[in-house]
C-alpha cells in the first residue's frame, strides 16, 4: 500500500470499523477478517486493536467478554448509541469531502 493511501486511511479507518459494528457486533480478529473481506488487505491486526482500544475509551461501543474456545475470552464490540451519531456524522463528513473531490476531479479532467 503506498504512503498517500496509508494516509488517507488513517483518517477514515475508525468511520470504517464504526461501520462495520454497525452491521452486526464483532472481535478483533473478526473485524480484521471482514476489513480484508472489503478489499483492505493491508491493515495489520494490531492496528485494528489500537483502534479499538480508541473507541471503547471514547464511548462509542459496548464491549462483552465472551468465552472463547481456543484462550482467554473475547472481546465482543457492539455500537452503541454515542457509536451511532459518530458514524452518522463520519458519513455526512464523508459524503462532504467526496462530493468536493469529485467536483475538483471533474475540473481537472475538463482542463486536460
């Protein structure tokens, strides 16, 4: 993955997650597995669980411990509602900044 994407990631990775939980809850690894399973293959799992890590102490899921078979029990993150708003308003962001690239891109295209 080359610096310019690693970077624009970096900003949005948490929207990314966020959106995730919010179709059904998950683990670490689980989250990691269904990143890759969207086309981002190169996350690192450690970087998953940084992220995690981030957004429990800001509120926005519930964690479960739920016993697992092959250790020590998992973490299971659900969005919450404070989860929730933040993901709306990750998307409205979103939607914000695509628009305005898009129109730049168009713009750019004209002139060449």
């Amino acid at each position: 993955m080359g610096k310019q994407m690693t970077e624009m990631l970096k900003g949005t990775l948490e929207g990314v997650v966020l959106a995730l939980l919010a179709e059904q809850p998950a683990y670490g690894y689980d989250i990691t597995a269904r990143l890759r399973d969207h086309g981002f293959t190169d996350i690192a799992e450690g970087t998953v669980y940084a992220l995690l890590v981030r957004i429990e102490q800001k509120s926005l899921v519930d964690v479960e411990k739920v016993p697992s078979e092959k250790g020590p029990p998992r973490k299971v993150y659900a969005l919450n509602a404070q989860g929730t708003a933040e993901l709306e308003e990750f998307w409205k962001t979103w939607r914000f900044i695509a628009g305005r690239i898009e129109q730049l891109s168009k713009t750019e295209n004209k002139e060449n």
